[in-house]
C-alpha cells in the first residue's frame, strides 16, 4: 500500500501520462479513459451501482458526441455535474441528517 505522499506522486505522474497522450495521440488517449471508466464502473459493489453508473456514462457519453463545440461541451458537463449535486448528492445529505438526527434525540 502507498503511503499518502506516493500515492499523490502515482496520481500526478498518471495525470501527467494522460495529459501527454491527449495532446499526442488522442486515439490511444480516449482508450485509456474508456478502460479507465470500464475500471470504475466494474468495480461499483453491486449490479445496480453497475447498471446505473454505467447508464449514466452513456448518457454523457450521448450528449457530449452531439455538442457540436468545445464550449458546448464544457456547458454540459457543468450542468450534468450541478444536476448529480442537486438531483443525487443534496438530497442524500439531507436524508443522512434527518436519519443522524433521529438517531441522536433516541441516545
């Protein structure tokens, strides 16, 4: 196991490959982020978490390949990431703190 300080070395020296490989040689650059995302997506706990991420990425993968522009894109994934913060993360926080709290006025 990595200690904190290699772990953050691995992850700059893998940001610093793909950066690479995206300005020169962008064919090989989208293999890698797609086994990248197969990696993330298969190693989710159960099939549902599978299913649903890997539902997800194609619904991005869909609506960023007919952007039309670079700007476009960049839109895009902005707002499909405030739609994960506002659709899934908020109100999952909200329900943890409504569970935390009931469990804490029962001690």
């Amino acid at each position: 196991m990595l200690d904190r300080s290699n772990r953050h070395r691995h992850w700059l020296d893998e940001h610093d490959r793909l950066s690479n490989l995206f300005r020169n040689d962008r064919l090989s650059f989208e293999r890698e982020r797609r086994a990248l995302i197969r990696a993330v997506i298969n190693n989710s706990r159960t099939e549902m978490g599978r299913h649903r991420l890997a539902k997800l990425q194609k619904k991005w993968d869909h609506m960023l390949k007919h952007a039309c522009s670079e700007h476009n894109r960049f839109i895009l994934i902005q707002m499909l990431f405030w739609e994960q913060v506002n659709d899934r993360w908020l109100p999952a926080l909200k329900d943890y703190r409504k569970d935390l709290t009931e469990w804490h006025s029962r001690l």
